[in-house]
C-alpha cells in the first residue's frame, strides 16, 4: 500500500473524511502530530507550457460560468488550455479523496476556509515565488483582509478569485403593509426585534404565513448567524492567536440571548425552521422573492436571480444593523480561491492560468456577469460602477469577518452548531451550552495546534 506523509492511503482517506460543521460547511481533521510530514519548499520550475491544464470547480451559480472561465482563458492563446471538471466548495469530500489517492489536479477553486486544512497536509503549493515574480499579478492589489486569510505559517497558499458580504435587505410592500414605514427600515437590532414581529403573519390555524426575520433562510444561515451577532456586540470566536476560543465570554451569551428574544418574539426558532424549510418556491425563486420572508441578511449574488425572475418585487438594501451604542454593522463574507496542487503536476500552468484569470479584463466581466464581489480591488473598483447596488457590498470589503482561517476551523463549528441548536430548540441554558462548545472547540484546536507547520 502506498504511503502519503506517512500514512497508508487507505488510513489517510479514511482520517480525511468530512467532518459536518451543520448544513453550511464543512472540514477534516489531520491525523496526529507524528502523520504529518513538512511540506517540501517549492519554487516556479522552467517546464513547456503545452497541452491542456484540469480545473476542478464547483457549479453553482448558475449559468455557465465555469464554461465562461475556461472560454475566457483558451481564447488568450497562451499556448496550453484549460477544461474544468466538476469539484467541491462547502464540502471537501471530492478532494480529500484525490490526495488519498495521489491525482488531485493541477488547479481547484475550493473555500478559501481550506487555507489551513490544505496546507498542514502537504498538499499544496506556497505561491510566493510565484507572485513575486508575476508581472500582472500583485499582492497588494488583493483586498487586505483576504491577504490574512490566504497565508499562513509564514506563506501565501491561495489567490480569491472573489469574495462575497452581506446587506440587510427589507421587503418594502410588506413593510407598508404592516404601517410601517418602507422608507425607514430598522437600523439596530433592537429595532430589528420591534419590528420583526409586526411583519410575522399566521393564518387562521396559528400557522406561520410570513416571518419577519429568522436565521433559518438567506445568508449567513442558520448557526453562522450567531457568529455574525457575536461581532455586532464585540465577541469574537478566536483570540488574535488562535490559541483561546472565546464564545462562552458575555459578548457571546448576550449575543445568543439576543436571537433567543427575536425568535421568541416571532413564534420559536422551530416553528421558524418548519417554516421556510416547508416553503416551495418556484424555480430561481426564495422565501423573500415570494414574499413570504420580510427582512433577511444576503449576498450581492442573489442579484442575478431576482433581476430576472423577480424584477417587479419592491426591496431596499442597506449595511447590516449595529447594537445601540456599538458600531459594528452586522456582515459576514466567504469566497473562493484557487489551490495549485503538489501531486496535480504543471504548477507553472496553474499559476499561468490563475494569474491570468485575475486580471481586470478577464475578473470584472466575469464578476459582473455572475455578481461575484472581485478578490482584487482594481476589480472591485469597476464592479462596483456597473450597478448602483453594489457600493454597500463593496465598501465592507476590507472591513467584514469571517469565521477565522486556521488549520481546522470547520472542524470547531460543528460543536458551535450544535450549541445553536439546542439553545434555540432546545431550551438549553445559554451559558452551559456556550461553554460546553467552547470547551469541545478548544480541544480541536489545541489539538491542531500542536502539529509541526509546514516549512
């Protein structure tokens, strides 16, 4: 049986397996400090650029855009092209399993979340040589925030091709409908909690008909929502080390309070899960273009969708809501990267092709077309131009969170989900079940801590 930094492969694809972090995402967990081996230092290799390059990328927004990527790239001519296959994103199932089975390919677009997971494992390639030798591509140009969440243990090991933020986005007719004014949407939580409950609606069975907010639809969903809150009043998940998980501190239990009140004040978390789980939109539609949720945190994304299946639905957007006397709105972004892979082979196509892929002429189309919020800021700038939408989604850019890039971190949330749940389901007592995640998190992440890094 082959080995892999010291593992069998079959030991090493079994310990590589998903480990749920709720519906939203999800992560693996490395083997102990002894399986892991230091990554080997690479540097761009002179090698023919010929023939043809694999892409892996997950499908879903809809259209053809991993056609129009590779399209985009082929019809530069550079002397090589490029395909894509179908890959993973919020799931890392496709891709743990190539490593196990030694032929990942040459270039994938994954989570940037995966930063930590890919690098401890040896299985990608540190680009600094790469972009310090790169003539298009610059460093700096990559939003500040991002440049943090792409390197770690000293390296750069991914490039975002794009990165995603929220606004609050409210229902303007229904506002109206329920006397409130559709002009002067809630601006704080607290508002938030007055104003949710007069846009709840149940039928003459006491069944929900329409909700005024729930983390049970739209973006961030479900769990994610208490991260979100908990930096609206000041928390955070991780200390700036990544050595101390901090949910269970007061920020916390005020901040899970907090979504226990508005979801109280609406019915329950559970009726509100029912709810919009039950909910049968038509196709490309939601529970907010049908009307049936008022108020919700989003993406720039859902643009695309609504434009054209929705273009008479009456919304506003605006920055998420701030706690009174606190002025941190509430935000939340993601995105994808592009990993060059050790055992792929043809590093120096994959480079080749993810630096042309960011360069403004190939990006902006790209995320104009897709409403993407670009990885660079030279991007961002023209995006931005092209829809009057999209300031609010641009400027939070440098400034929105994440949940925290370590080695591990998708592997935590799963004992954070289950917290979520059994608060607000449940019934459980905030402060334990905040504490007893705290201390299930703190185990993964001591345990990941103490691997070697790559060097």
């Amino acid at each position: 049986m082959a080995k892999l930094n010291g593992l069998s492969r079959r030991d090493f694809l079994k310990a590589m397996g998903a480990v749920a972090a709720g519906s939203a995402l999800a992560a693996c967990a490395p083997q102990t400090p002894a399986t892991q081996a230091p990554a080997a230092e690479t540097t761009p290799e002179a090698a023919p650029m010929t023939g043809e390059i694999v892409l892996w990328i997950r499908d879903f927004w809809g259209g053809d855009m991993p056609d129009d990527m590779v399209a985009m790239f082929n019809d530069r001519d550079l002397g090589f092209t490029a395909k894509w296959e179908l890959g993973d994103f919020d799931e890392n199932t496709k891709i743990m399993s190539a490593l196990a089975a030694g032929n990942p390919p040459p270039v994938a677009h994954l989570g940037r979340w995966q930063v930590g997971d890919m690098a401890v494992r040896n299985a990608v390639v540190p680009l600094d040589e790469y972009i310090a030798q790169s003539e298009t591509f610059k460093w700096d140009n990559v939003w500040d925030r991002m440049q943090v969440d792409c390197t770690m243990f000293g390296k750069k090991w991914t490039v975002p091709l794009s990165t995603d933020t929220r606004a609050f986005f409210w229902n303007k007719r229904l506002m109206e409908e329920a006397g409130l004014d559709p002009e002067a949407p809630p601006t704080t939580w607290e508002q938030v909690l007055d104003v949710a409950p007069k846009l709840t609606v149940r039928d003459e069975g006491g069944r929900l008909d329409q909700i005024g907010f729930t983390p049970s639809f739209a973006n961030p969903p479900v769990y994610l929502m208490f991260c979100s809150v908990l930096w609206c009043k000041g928390g955070a998940i991780v200390d700036d080390a990544y050595t101390q998980i901090s949910i269970a501190d007061q920020e916390g239990i005020e901040a899970m309070q907090y979504l226990k009140d508005l979801m109280d004040a609406q019915g329950g978390y559970e009726d509100a899960v029912a709810f919009t789980t039950a909910l049968t939109p038509g196709e490309n539609l939601d529970a907010f273009t049908i009307e049936k949720v008022a108020m919700m945190m989003n993406g720039q994304w859902v643009f695309t969708d609504y434009d054209k299946y929705a273009p008479d639905l009456e919304y506003g957007i605006m920055p998420g809501p701030v706690f009174e006397g606190m002025d941190e709105h509430c935000n939340y972004d993601g995105g994808g990267s592009f990993f060059i892979f050790k055992e792929g082979g043809k590093p120096e196509m994959a480079w080749k092709f993810i630096e042309t892929m960011m360069e403004d002429d190939i990006l902006v189309p790209l995320s104009d077309t897709y409403n993407l919020l670009p990885g660079t800021k030279s991007a961002s700038a023209e995006y931005e131009k092209m829809d009057e939408r999209r300031p609010v989604f641009v400027e939070t850019a440098n400034e929105v969170k994440w949940i925290p890039v370590f080695s591990g971190t998708l592997e935590t949330l799963g004992a954070m989900a289950t917290m979520f749940d059994n608060v607000l389901i449940g019934g459980a007592d905030i402060a334990s079940e905040l504490a007893a995640a705290q201390d299930k998190m703190q185990v993964i992440l001591d345990r990941h801590n103490s691997f070697p890094p790559p060097v």
